[in-house]
C-alpha cells in the first residue's frame, strides 16, 4: 500500500488539459511567422505551432493553372491548399494538447511543432525553448496556427483566439520583392489581389455573429509595419493569456479597412 502511495506521488496527479488555439493570420510578408515564432520565445510550455505554408496542394495549384488558361500558378487562393491534411494535423495537435498528463509532466519543456511532409507524412520535432515563470499556463497549452488564408471563408478551425498582422501594399510589396522574390507582376496580379479578395469579409467582423464565433468573438488587429516585432509579441502573448492590454478597437478596424475595404 506504502509502495503504491509512493509510485502515485511520483507520477503525480493527472490532470485535464484545455488548449487555447491561437489563429494568427495577414498579408504575405506582414509579420504573421515572426510573430509565431516570436510567440514560442514568450509562451510557456507546452508549446504546438503550425503553418499553413506546410500544406500546399502542388498538383490542385497545377490543375487550377491548366483549367485558367493562367501564366503563373496561383498559390494565393484556398484552393492552393490541401485543408483536408491541414485539418487533420490540428485536430491531431489540438488532441495532443488536450490529452490528461500529470502534474509532473507538465512541468517539463514540451515545446512541439507538427511539419507537414509529403504524401502526408506527419513528424514531431523538438524545439528549444525558454523556461518560463507562468506555471499555471502549463495546464492551457498553445496550439498557434499562422497562415495567409486562415481567416478566409471557408475559415479552417474555430479559434480561441485571432490575431490579424496588418500590412499595407506597398510595404509587403517590398519585403516579397527583396526576400523570397516573385515576378512583379505576379504580386499585382494574385498575392495582393487574392489577399483583398479572401479577407475583405473581416472589415464586417463585429457585426457577423457567425464569423465572431469563429474568430473566437474578438480579433486582435496588430501592425506589422510600425510596431516592434518583439513588443507586439509581448502585447499578443499578454491578451492570449488573459491580461488586460491597452486597444483602441476604433483604430485596429481602421487599419483593416484601409486594405481590405472594397469601395
């Protein structure tokens, strides 16, 4: 009976854990993966990250470029993306997030990320990250998901919480044009367009009862081209964590309207 006492108290109690999944989504080149991995610097552990640059459908981009008539394949619409292995993986995360550990356990570094491979393969790798001080969070880990398309209608998941990294046209324009390079023309003619036309719809966020339940009843609009990346990271980190931030909401729809407004 003593040895029985004893092996529980090293395993600890087991406990039920409730995930937050954070949707983190913008323009291309907007600041949405630095934030992401910003984020993993700041987030306690357990720690789930995935990105939807991870699932794209090479041969459903192939097939929408023959059926266009198109000179360049589009990889800026949702039919570019395999949503099927992409959902997939975050019911998987989201499960492991959810499932019952121990006290014990939670006390050790899980900082996880899911990659998406060929043919659907699935890998967990272990990522390095900072301890931190905010034991409790351990039983509510982060699944953060980022992507260019995650608010787009059909949206993929219903988060918890929703950020959008604004960015203006000619800024990602710039950064697209003097990282990753892609054609000019092909900027002008899909990334920014296809952005437009797939996030217009959040400019009427407040007002869609639908869409706020999928964003989690709130959106956090953060500007990618004026504020630091690393205080945004802790403002960001500090609301998905329930403290209070200074918004002024008035300005954050602003900010959306003025790209993405189609009048």
């Amino acid at each position: 009976m003593i040895k029985s006492n004893q092996n529980k108290q090293q395993m600890g109690t087991t406990m039920e854990r409730h995930p937050i999944v954070v949707g983190i989504s913008g323009p291309s080149r907007g600041g949405k993966t630095t934030l992401a991995n910003n984020l993993t610097e700041f987030l306690p552990d357990p720690l789930f990250l995935l990105s939807q640059d991870n699932y794209f459908s090479i041969n459903q981009i192939i097939h929408q470029q023959q059926i266009k008539g198109i000179p360049w394949q589009n990889w800026e619409e949702p039919s570019a993306v395999d949503w099927h292995a992409f959902k997939s993986d975050i019911e998987e995360v989201v499960g492991k997030a959810r499932a019952p550990v121990s006290q014990n356990e939670l006390r050790k570094s899980a900082s996880l990320s899911y990659r998406h491979h060929h043919h659907h393969h699935h890998q967990l790798e272990g990522e390095n990250s900072q301890q931190q001080e905010q034991e409790e969070f351990k039983e509510r880990p982060v699944v953060l998901i980022e992507g260019f398309l995650l608010f787009a209608e059909p949206v993929c998941w219903k988060f918890d919480k929703s950020v959008f990294v604004w960015a203006d046209e000619p800024t990602t324009k710039w950064r697209r044009l003097h990282t990753t390079r892609v054609p000019e023309k092909y900027f002008d003619t899909f990334i920014w367009p296809e952005h437009v036309r797939y996030n217009h719809h959040l400019c009427q966020w407040e007002e869609n009862q639908m869409l706020r339940e999928r964003l989690g009843d709130d959106l956090l609009v953060v500007n990618g081209v004026k504020e630091d990346p690393k205080q945004m990271a802790k403002k960001v980190m500090d609301w998905i964590t329930g403290k209070v931030i200074i918004r002024d909401k008035a300005s954050e729809l602003a900010l959306l309207k003025s790209t993405l407004s189609l009048d």
